[in-house]
C-alpha cells in the first residue's frame, strides 16, 4: 500500500498538515492520538479483520505526553515523546487489561532549533525512521527495528522535509533538501551510509518537492513552482523516465488546497492507471478526490464524517479505504470504490454497519455535487497540450530501478547511451547498484 503520514514543513510544502494517523504500509493496522479529555492518548487500530477495532494504549506517566506515534506490522505502537531537548522512544502493546511499553532509547537534540519528526511508515513495517532536521544539516535515525538500537544512518548537508520510499525494501528515501533558499528533492541510499544523489530539478531557480512515490508503478507525485514561478502547482512524473514532468490543470482548484495522500498500488509499469486520493481543503471543509493521470480529471466524493483527514490506503483492486471515528462508530472505515474500476456502485460505503447517524453526524463537508472533472470549466481534452503542461526532468537517472530481472531495457542502447540527454548518467546514480543484471 502506498499511504502518506507525514507533517509538511510550515512555509516549505503546500500541504493541510499533519494526517489524522499513521496507517502500515501493508494496511493491516494504523496509529494515531485520540482525545481523551484535555489530553491525548495512543490508539492502536486493527484494519485486517472481519470489522475494524481500536486499542488504547495509556503507557507513560502524566507528564509524559506523546507527541507522534506510529505502527509497526507486528501489532506494536511505537511512540515519540519530546522531553528537555531530548526525545525518547518506546513500543506499547497491549497485555489483557494494561499496556506494556518497551523503551528503545532516546535521541538528544541539544540545538533548540532542531525539529524531528517520524518519517511515514516504511516497507515491512519491522523498522521506523525520523528525522532531525537542523540548522545546517538533517539526520536520519533508524529509532524501531534495529540490531543496535537507535542508530544515525545518514546526515544530508541543508535542511530537509517530506520524505518519500521508492522502492520495497525501504533503503531508498526521497528528500527534499533546501540550500541557497531553494529545495530540489534528493535521493539517500540508507543501505550505503547514506550516500545522496539529486532526484528532481526541473529548472534551476525553481522549488522541486517529491509528495508521494509509488515504487509499483514509479509514478511521483511532485510539487513545483517551475510552470509557475512563486506558485506551487501539483504534478506527476515516472521515476527515472525521459519524458517531461507534467501539471494538469485539472489538478489547480481555484480557492482550495490538494494534497495527494494516497497511491493506488500494484500498476506495475503502468502509472498513468494509478488512482490518487487527494484531500482537497477549502472554504466548505475538507473532502475527498480522486484523479489518474490517464483520464486528465478529478471527481469528486464527500469525505465520511469523522474523518481522520488526509488518512488512508488504496488496495491493488482500486478501493480507497478511509479511516474514521463518530461519536456513534468510534472506530470504523469507509470504502470508496473507484469510478471505472468497481463492480459495484460508485460511492461511498461505510462499514461496520452502525444505527442510523444522529443528524450531527450525517453529512460531511459539502464538496461538488456528484463526480465529474474539475479542469477549469470543463472536461478536458484529450489531445493533451491544453490539458497540462510539461517540462522536462533534470535529475538522476534511474530508469534501470523499475525493471525487473526479465523486463527488456527500452530507454538505452547497446552502449549504454541514453535515448534522451540527461545530465546525471546512470552509472553515477547510486540506484544504478541495485539492478539485477
């Protein structure tokens, strides 16, 4: 599953905040802080069963406040507790009627203005990263999982954000790295000591983000100024692909915010097929739209009430699970079924099945009626030139990365020469020494 948790950078990332939780990327459970009276406490939520349920786990003294938490694909919950420059680590799990909690170690950050965070959760769900992010230079911490405890796997000169997997084992992390007041998105090899490589520079004064990856399909959901200098637009390139980055103007919502959360997995080779969620915030709530990059439009769905806004995961089979809680189903998800794709109606489908909602809980946040494009006025084109606009890449080449042991190599020649110039070549790029030959 292709999910996305994480808190943009206040100034750097056009995006609504921190998600209402933490979903695994195999989707079998999820993490977040549920209120409970003037205070937070960790909920663990299981999603791979007949009907979802929820685990609180009250673990640490009343002065201990959690501030993020994150689940583990074996049950575990791991929690971030911030504590005099200092933030400490533990797993919760529950134990019949308590909680257990094993302390993992702490990371001191004696710099007042280092900020760290939990990066989104990882391929396997064994190990957890964060992020320490200073004011010249930004660590990656290995904080669940490791043979040793907490580790410092890498430091990347300049101040980064996001933080994206491009591929399944969780050793390749995408960054967006900012120097000399700009930020171009980086490659870190966690499995070589961290080296680092450019990932995305579309021109050289402009603000280049990676929002989601999807390692399936190596379709990437970015973020850029490049088309529009001094606003951000929202567009999708293939990783390591020579043709150009495009920005849909289906994607330019006039007076809202999109912010892609979720990629549609299993498309191998395919992206243009991939479904993307997006939460869409704007001055009517928030809602829920879906867009491929194939079909050049959004169509548009009212988010479930009770939301955990900017939540949730794609199956292969085109189903978008939402999680939610009411006062009348405290722990429940919704299943969005994509137009096109499904068997059944399109829309909504709310489970576990619950008495009808109280009239306080019954409609979400309006959204355009019904589904349907959202391309500035119309259904788009399909001849594309008036539908989006394109620029081409400037960045490492990892086109070999997406292949697979027996899929043919269409991008170079017998001497290895690219069919497209590009600046990076690939036996530089450090994604080069992962292709099975």
């Amino acid at each position: 599953m292709t999910v996305c948790a994480i808190e943009p950078e206040a100034g750097h990332e056009g995006g609504a905040g921190r998600a209402g939780c933490a979903i695994t990327a195999d989707g079998c459970y999820a993490a977040r802080l549920a209120p409970a009276g003037d205070s937070f406490v960790p909920e663990r939520w299981t999603l791979d069963g007949p009907e979802p349920y929820a685990v609180r786990l009250p673990g640490g003294g009343p002065g201990e406040p959690c501030a993020e938490v994150q689940p583990l694909s074996d049950g575990r919950v791991l929690v971030r507790r911030p504590a005099g420059g200092r933030h400490t680590f533990s797993l919760l799990y529950p134990t019949g009627p308590g909680t257990g909690e094993l302390p993992l170690g702490a990371v001191a950050c004696p710099d007042e203005d280092t900020r760290l965070r939990l990066l989104p959760p990882a391929p396997g769900g064994e190990r957890a990263y964060a992020l320490a992010v200073g004011p010249r230079s930004t660590a990656v911490w290995l904080v669940a999982g490791g043979a040793f405890g907490l580790q410092q796997l890498a430091e990347v000169p300049g101040r980064c954000s996001g933080g994206a997997w491009l591929d399944r084992e969780g050793r390749m992390l995408a960054l967006d790295r900012e120097m000399g007041g700009r930020s171009k998105a980086v490659v870190v090899d966690l499995g070589r000591g961290g080296e680092m490589s450019p990932l995305l520079q579309i021109a050289e004064g402009s603000d280049d983000r990676v929002l989601l990856a999807d390692p399936d399909s190596g379709l990437l959901l970015i973020r850029s100024d490049a088309p529009s200098p001094g606003q951000d637009r929202l567009g999708w390139g293939v990783l390591g692909s020579t043709l150009p980055v495009r920005f849909p103007r289906c994607l330019r919502l006039a007076d809202c915010t999109v912010t892609p959360f979720a990629v549609q997995p299993g498309q191998l080779l395919t992206p243009e097929r991939c479904a993307v969620a997006l939460r869409v915030d704007g001055a009517l709530g928030s809602w829920i739209g879906v867009w491929r990059p194939a079909e050049r439009r959004v169509d548009h769905f009212p988010a479930p009430a009770g939301w955990l806004a900017g939540s949730g995961l794609w199956t292969a089979e085109g189903e978008l699970r939402l999680p939610y809680s009411t006062g009348a189903v405290p722990c429940g998800v919704a299943v969005l079924r994509v137009p096109g794709q499904e068997r059944r109606r399109a829309g909504l489908d709310v489970r576990p099945p619950a008495r009808p909602a109280r009239s306080g809980e019954r409609a979400a946040p309006a959204a355009p009626s019904g589904s349907g494009p959202a391309a500035d006025g119309g259904a788009p084109s399909p001849n594309g030139p008036a539908d989006e606009e394109r620029l081409p890449y400037c960045s490492g080449d990892m086109t070999d990365f997406l292949l697979t042991p027996h899929a043919a190599s269409t991008g170079h020649d017998g001497s290895g020469a690219s069919s497209a110039p590009r600046p990076v070549p690939l036996q530089q790029a450090p994604l080069a020494r992962l292709v099975t030959k």
